[in-house]
C-alpha cells in the first residue's frame, strides 16, 4: 500500500469482511485525506471497521458506508460534528464507537434504524435534538446500549 491517505485499494481484497488497524507510532492520519467513499465502494464486503487509537485527526468523515455494521473511530483526535444524514446514509450500522475524541454541536438523532450500540463518551456535544427528553435511547427503542 501506499501513503494511507491515498492507498492501493486494489491490494486488498474485495471480499474482506472485518478490517482493524493498529496505530504506526509517531504517523497520524487527517481524515480528510482518505477517500472514505472510495474506500467503501472498493470494499463493499466490509461489515466491521475498527480505527480505534490510530492517530486519526480532522473532522468525522462524511461517508456512506451502506454495508458496515460495526464502526469504531473511538481515542483519535476527531473534531467537529457528526454529518447531519451520517445515521440515515448508513443502514446498516449497529454499532458506533466514536467516544474519547473532540466532537461538538448536536447528535444527528435520525435517520437509523438498526443501531443498537452508541458510545459518544468523552466528547464535546452541546445539545441532543428537541426529538429526544432522554439520551439514553428512549427516542428509539432499538437502542440497547448508549454511552455520552
């Protein structure tokens, strides 16, 4: 593969299902340097994606991972908000992992329909859309499980 940020997509391949990445101490990756849609659209078998502590820095990527399940971008230094149609845009998700970053404003609270696992601990959100008295999942009784 190349630099991260501009990888050989074609090296890896098309039927892979889970992908976790270890952090190269001293390398951080800008998310805004991946091709996330790119990235899905070459691996449309991946269902688990896991970035936890790689040194992931910049906003929260606006992508549409449509077949992924389970997402983790938790210990990274992600700033920003949560893309207002990321939920709705992503189908498939049941698991979301996004705690211990820098991540502010409101919490998209629409447009999902299968997560059960939320974790957005140890962030910066400001508000929880009016939708919702209670974050802890009465807005959407599918929710199992989330952590602010």
């Amino acid at each position: 593969m190349s630099a991260f940020g501009n990888p050989d997509w074609t090296a890896l391949p098309r039927s892979l299902r889970t992908l976790s990445v270890t952090r190269t101490p001293g390398y951080n990756v800008n998310s805004t340097t991946i091709y996330w849609n790119a990235f899905f659209g070459n691996l449309a078998s991946l269902t688990s994606l896991s970035l936890h502590a790689v040194g992931l820095e910049g906003i929260f990527p606006n992508f549409s991972p449509t077949n992924l399940s389970s997402l983790v971008l938790s210990a990274n230094r992600l700033n920003g908000t949560i893309p207002p149609g990321f939920f709705y845009n992503s189908p498939s998700l049941s698991s979301l992992d996004a705690s211990a970053n820098s991540l502010n404003g409101n919490v998209p609270w629409y447009g999902f329909s299968r997560l059960k696992n939320l974790n957005l601990g140890y962030n910066s959100f400001t508000a929880w859309p009016a939708t919702t008295a209670d974050p802890s999942g009465v807005y959407d009784p599918a929710l199992v499980s989330v952590q602010l």
